[in-house]
C-alpha cells in the first residue's frame, strides 16, 4: 500500500510531467541546455567580468557577485529569446504532438531525478531511520537511483550518505 511519501513521489513526477507535456519536449530540452550554459558562462567569465566593474563597484566579493548575476541574467534572456523562437517553429512546422509527447517522456525523467536527488539530500540526515521512510514502497527504487547519483558527488559527502 502506498504511504504518504510515495504520493508525494508520484506528484513530483506526474507535476514535473503535466509541465512537459504544456511546454514540449524543445522548450523544457532548450531550457536546460540554457540554464547549464548560463551557469557555466557565469562561472568562466565572471572574474573576468568583475574587472568592469570596479569603477562603480569597491568590495571585490560583491563585484564578483554582481558579474556572475549579470551574466547569468543576459544568457538566461538570450535562450529564452531562443527558445520562444525555436517553439514557434516547431509549432509551425505542426510537429506540437509530437513535441508534447516527447516532453511528457522528458518530463517523466526530470521528475525521477528530482526525487533521486531529494532522498540523495536526505540521505545525509536521519531520515532514512524513519518508519515513514522504510514502510514506503517506492522509497527503496529512490534509494537505488539516489546511490547511482552518489558516485558523482565528492567523496567526502557521498561517505555521510546513510541508507
């Protein structure tokens, strides 16, 4: 019998979903190619940024600050400029079914790792001792996905992982 934890699960998949299956499968695939390259861009290039900055700004921590949101921002605009323009296309092309199916699929994913990673974050607590936590009937699937995860974190986290 499912627990109240695995509703949870289900909904944060079914959400995740129900968001793909709206958006399509180009949008949600170009969002997070767009979010992955503005963080990384940010992290190139802010220090060298923040040395444009040091005519309005003192405090070289909040100039570094400031850049890495700045470029942040622009590239977050940039794709989504991009990506409206991309749907559009897809939309007129009449390939929207098919889009929205596939984003449903992406969806479904995005959802799965989402839960992986938050029993991967509560394996560094307590909470895997819980009754709530063992008498669930998806929770130990979680944990199978959750430990795969494990192997990219830095060792000295992984090692605090309990379950």
């Amino acid at each position: 019998m499912l627990t109240w934890v695995d509703v949870v699960m289900l909904v944060v998949v079914a959400v995740s979903a129900g968001i793909s299956l709206w958006r399509g499968f180009v949008r949600e695939a170009m969002s997070l190619a767009v979010w992955v390259a503005a963080i990384w861009i940010a992290l190139a290039f802010a220090p060298e940024f923040s040395g444009w900055l040091t005519r309005w700004v003192d405090t070289p921590s909040i100039r570094h600050a400031l850049a890495f949101v700045a470029l942040l921002v622009i590239v977050l605009l940039l794709g989504a400029l991009v990506s409206y323009l991309v749907s559009q296309l897809v939309k007129k092309t009449g390939l929207s079914g098919t889009d929205r199916m596939l984003g449903v699929v992406f969806g479904v994913v995005r959802g799965v790792v989402i839960v992986a990673v938050l029993v991967l974050l509560g394996g560094l607590t307590m909470l895997p001792q819980d009754p709530w936590w063992n008498d669930s009937v998806l929770m130990p699937h979680a944990e199978t996905l959750a430990l795969w995860l494990r192997q990219f974190l830095p060792p000295d986290i992984a090692d605090n992982i309990q379950f």
